[in-house]
C-alpha cells in the first residue's frame, strides 16, 4: 500500500485502507496517515504525519499510532480525547493536540481542525491544503452540519469525502447532504462496508450535483484528484 510516487504537479494521491476513516494522503512533499485502524504498522514505512479524528475503537488504535510514530518518528495530530489516550505513549515533542477551529502548519501543508458532528467527546474533522493548493476535507464519521456550508464557502474544496455508512445515523442520503453542502469538485463515499451503499450515493450524485464528480474508492488502491482549474 505504500505510495512510491509523488503526485503530479497540482494534485495529491490518496488510498482507503479500511471499511472506516482510514486514509493515506500524499502531497508532493508530506505522507499523512488519518485514522489508521485494522492495518500493520509496516504498512506505512513513510509518514510525516498521523492525524487522528476522536477516540472511538474504528478511528483510534493506540498501540498502532505508536507503532508508526516509533518507525517514522512523524508527529502525532489528535482531538483532545485521543491526545490523553496517547500522552504516555508518544514523545511530548511529537504529540499536538488540536482543537475545532485551530490550524497547524507541516512544512508547507497547512492543517485545520473544524467541527464534526459526532456522538463522540471532542471529535474533529480536517481540512488539509497541500503546498500546491488542492483542498482536501476530511469528515471523519461525521453527519452532515449547516456550517459545512459556510466552510465549503471559503475553502472551495476539491475532495470531500462523505461518510455513507456504519456510523449512527449515518446513509448515502446523509453523506450526499455533505456533498451538497461543501460541492466539491471529487466526492468520494467512504465509512462503509457495503458497495451498494457507495453506489446509491454515486446515483444521487449524478443526479442532483451534476458538476460534481463521484469517485468510488477501492480498498488499498491509490488514487490521484487534480485541482478544479
């Protein structure tokens, strides 16, 4: 699953790894890990980064994240809940804590935390925008909120992904409102362990957001998205 190759120029690579959050993304100089679970540590021999969105068991694996930090030596990004589930297990200095609303700059990708609508205790999504501009809005397992509109506003994102499933309350019909909201030039379903799922939300798609493509993830597959010209 590793990513041998760079992205080409204004565009990022990204692969799903499991049925949940699980995400690689890789810009043309970092290799962020979100979320990793179900998954060995060696699967990620290059990491800058591990962002982590709330402390549930499909979306925290602390004895992974320390795997991949001890391997790597990248930082560790996490809501407030999962930084005290990770505190005495990673180095202080490769440990932050974020927070809805906080930003942090690696090298030259910058990364913002935003609300997430979640029975969770602090949890977060991210907005991540590589070096070379493509907006990457990662909604954990989150329902759809009024403010992803506002947000979707401002950023102009170019890859949403939208959960369709597993998650309470959550359907292709929730992750297509997510859609709507943000219109991003690629959504991708994903939070799912039912193709059909990602399929009926692809249906909708084609037929209320026309402008907006679906792209259906593969498990372990690597995927390039362009920035909209």
């Amino acid at each position: 699953m590793p990513i041998e190759n760079n992205p080409e120029e204004n565009a990022i690579l990204f692969v799903w790894f499991n049925h949940y959050a699980g995400v690689l993304i890789k810009t043309p100089s970092k290799t962020l890990i979100i979320d990793p679970v179900d998954i060995r540590s060696r699967s990620f021999p290059n990491a800058d980064a591990v962002l982590i969105t709330h402390e549930h068991y499909d979306h925290l694996d602390q004895r992974l994240v320390k795997e991949i930090q001890k391997n790597t030596d990248c930082q560790i990004i996490a809501d407030p809940a999962s930084t005290k589930r990770l505190q005495h297990l990673i180095p202080p200095d490769n440990l932050t804590e974020i927070n809805s609303g906080s930003e942090i700059l690696l090298g030259k990708v910058l990364i913002k935390a935003q609300k997430c609508n979640h029975p969770a205790s602090d949890p977060v999504t991210y907005i991540i925008t590589s070096e070379n501009g493509v907006k990457v809005f990662h909604t954990a397992d989150s329902l759809p909120f009024e403010e992803m509109e506002q947000i979707a506003a401002k950023e102009k994102f170019d890859v949403v992904f939208c959960t369709v499933g597993i998650a309470p309350g959550t359907s292709p019909e929730t992750g297509f409102e997510i859609a709507r909201l943000t219109k991003p030039y690629v959504a991708v379903p994903y939070h799912a362990n039912s193709v059909a799922y990602q399929k009926k939300f692809a249906e909708i798609v084609k037929n209320e957001l026309p402008r907006t493509t679906c792209l259906i993830p593969e498990l372990n597959k690597i995927y390039q998205v362009s920035k909209k010209s």
